[in-house]
C-alpha cells in the first residue's frame, strides 16, 4: 500500500493531469451558474487532492459526512464520473446540497440522507472505501465519529477531515485538536497541504500546478485546512468519549 504523502500527490497530479483539468473547468462555470446560492468549502488543492484520490482508490462506496451547499460533493462525484463506478453515500441535516448538484452527475451514483447521523447509522453504508469529513467541527462530534463510525471503516481505507489547520495548531477543544491526538495515539501519519501549517508542501504543489498548466484558480481561498490519512487498525489505540 503506498504511502499518502506528498510523492503520491505528486505523482497523481501528473497521472491525472489531463481529466483534472477538465473537472476544474466545470467546477469554476459551476461555480459560477450558482452564485448566489453557493458557498464553497473545500480550496483548490484539497479539492484537488480529493478528487486525485478517488480517481487512484477507485471505490465503489464512498461516504461524505457533511455537504452544505455542494461543492464537495460534486468534486466527489466528478471523480466517480471519470472512474465509471461507485455511489456516493452523503449526509447532511441540510438539504442544499440537492437544489445543487446537477443530475448528470447524481443520477445512479449519489444517495443523499437528510437528518442526524448519530440517528440514522443505520444507513451508513457497509462497505466504506473512501470516507470524507466536513460536519460539525466540534471535539464532541469528532470524539463520537471517532468511536462510533471509524470503528466501521477498514484498516487502509483513505479519510479526510476538514477544517483542522486554518493556522499553524488546531484550536483546542475542536474537532481538529481531538482527531489529530488520536492519530498520535495510534501512530498514524497524516498529509496536510494547508498554507499556515504546511507551507514547503503547499507551494510544491502550487509550484507543480503551474508546470502542468493548473495554475489559474477555481477559487481564490488558499487555507486548504484538511488532513488525509488511511484509516489506522482500530486496534491501534481507542478514541476518549
């Protein structure tokens, strides 16, 4: 299994260059066909990324917790799209997200579920080979994710967790601050590309973008505060409730 670093990244922006440049001009006239009722989360690179791993992983189940308006979860579906496979599971006690998400990307390869995860994991699919966190960033909602979904997720399976470094240290008491002490305690290494808390790595891979002919934005947030791991084995080390 490799690694989920900064080499893989690399490698994958060049392997995929060709139909991430296509995805990243529909997502800006995306972006633009819903102004008004579009507010992006993910930056470019974590995005990117995103979407880059699903493209290698190629699952057939994929779990988003957390979808707000769409931006997501189309970067999600595009890549399903490019795969020729998998469904996207998402959950949100929102329902944006489906006035959103165009149709020839849904159509026979999203599920949205409306409500409260905690009270419907009994629709969490079986399964789960790419699991993607943006929801209540919170050190309560982590620590029950921790210990009642992750617990579900195989051992090597990719994750990425939203919002944990807008600066250089996550804030304690949210949600980043009790993911990333779990991750110490089961000695799980995480990639980062966030501007504040990673700068070599962010501007390599600004600095390779531009290489491969990436380099206009889609959007011009930079922060790009997300982690990506593999799923530890559980047995590795528990999470405190």
């Amino acid at each position: 299994m490799e690694n989920l670093d900064l080499s893989l990244i690399g490698d994958l922006y060049r392997r995929y260059r060709g139909p991430l440049a296509e995805v990243r001009d529909a997502q800006r006239e995306f972006l633009r066909r819903t102004d008004g009722r579009m507010t992006p989360q993910l930056d470019d690179l974590e995005a990117e990324i995103t979407y880059l791993l699903l493209r290698e992983r190629r699952p057939e189940t994929v779990m988003e917790l957390g979808t707000f308006h769409g931006w997501s979860t189309t970067w999600i579906l595009s890549a399903l799209r490019d795969n020729g496979r998998g469904t996207l599971h998402s959950f949100d006690i929102v329902d944006n997200v489906v006035a959103n998400v165009p149709d020839e990307l849904a159509l026979g390869r999203w599920e949205f579920h409306k409500g409260d995860v905690r009270q419907n994991m009994g629709e969490v699919p079986e399964g789960i080979e790419y699991l993607f966190v943006d929801a209540a960033h919170n050190g309560r909602f982590a620590k029950w994710y921790l210990a009642d979904l992750f617990p579900r997720v195989a051992p090597g399976t990719p994750v990425s967790v939203h919002d944990v470094f807008h600066g250089k240290r996550a804030l304690p008491l949210t949600e980043g601050a009790v993911v990333l002490s779990w991750l110490r305690r089961t000695g799980t290494d995480f990639l980062t590309v966030s501007r504040r808390k990673a700068p070599a790595p962010y501007t390599a891979l600004m600095e390779l973008r531009e290489d491969l002919g990436l380099g206009e934005p889609v959007r011009t947030s930079t922060h790009n505060p997300m982690i990506f791991f593999r799923m530890p084995d559980q047995g590795a080390g528990q999470p405190v409730r």
